[in-house]
C-alpha cells in the first residue's frame, strides 16, 4: 500500500526543491572556509557575492559564487 505524505511533508519537499540551487549563509562560509560572521562583514561592506532574502532567511546563488 503507498505511503500518504503528510502536508508538512510535501510542503518540505516542495521548498527544498525550490531553494536547490541556493546556499544558506552557514553552507557559504563552509564553502569558503570562512565564518559566518565573516560572511555578514562581506555584506555589510558591499563585497562578496550578492545575497537574496526572502522573507527573514538569506540566501545566496551558487551560480553567482
């Protein structure tokens, strides 16, 4: 008998498949080696890669890394 996914469940999958090709800030400065304050101090003095906030997460393109 299939599985029935719950609603928060497709909703998960839904979201994550929609922000495949962006990295949070943590996945960032992992990519880098940096930290994340680091990454904040980029932002804060227009360098580093441009980032896209949606909502009050932040979020960065790997094509533009």
């Amino acid at each position: 008998m299939p599985e029935i996914q719950s609603s928060e469940s497709q909703e998960s999958d839904r979201l994550s498949s929609i922000l495949a090709g962006y990295l949070t800030p943590k996945e960032l400065a992992g990519t880098f080696g940096v930290t994340e304050r680091t990454i904040a101090r980029w932002h804060r003095h227009r360098q580093g890669p441009p980032r896209v906030t949606i909502g009050r997460k932040v979020y960065y393109r790997q094509e533009s890394i």
